[in-house]
C-alpha cells in the first residue's frame, strides 16, 4: 500500500476493522490450491495461472455495468479459453 499514513490512521481510528491484507493473503492461497486442483483434474488448461483469474475479475468489473446477458457471454467465454482441450 503506498499511503502508510492512512493505513495507520484507519487502523488505529477503527481498531476492529478487517485485515484486508490478510484476507486477500488467504484468498490468494486458497486461488492458488483451486487452479492447482482443477489442472489435476485435467480440466484446466496447464497455463492458467491466478494472474489470469485477477484479469478475470478485473475484466468483469466492466461487464457487470452493461447487460446480464453480456455477463454471462463473458464468463462463458473465459471459462470455455480456460478449459483445457
């Protein structure tokens, strides 16, 4: 984080407030042992990578704003890029 000054400030004016950092730590772990089982499985291409998950969930951000059906075309698609052959 590039603004040390706020963090310290939010935490400190609010104690209780959630480890973003740790969340987001876990979450990446648990990413990580997901892709790593489904290319076990054989049904996810060998280069898929928790990168391209991120741009994933990036990308969608965008989708969301537009229509449901362009989101779910969207999904389908990546998740059809992903598969492996």
């Amino acid at each position: 984080m590039l603004d040390r000054g706020f963090s310290a400030a939010f935490t400190t004016a609010c104690p209780r407030a959630i480890d973003f950092a740790a969340v987001r730590d876990r979450a990446f772990r648990s990413l990580t042992e997901l892709i790593r089982r489904a290319k076990a499985t054989g049904r996810l291409r060998p280069d898929f990578s928790v990168d391209d998950m991120v741009l994933l969930l990036m990308a969608s951000g965008g989708v969301r704003a537009g229509t449901p059906a362009a989101a779910r075309r969207f999904v389908t698609l990546f998740l059809e890029g992903a598969a492996a052959s």
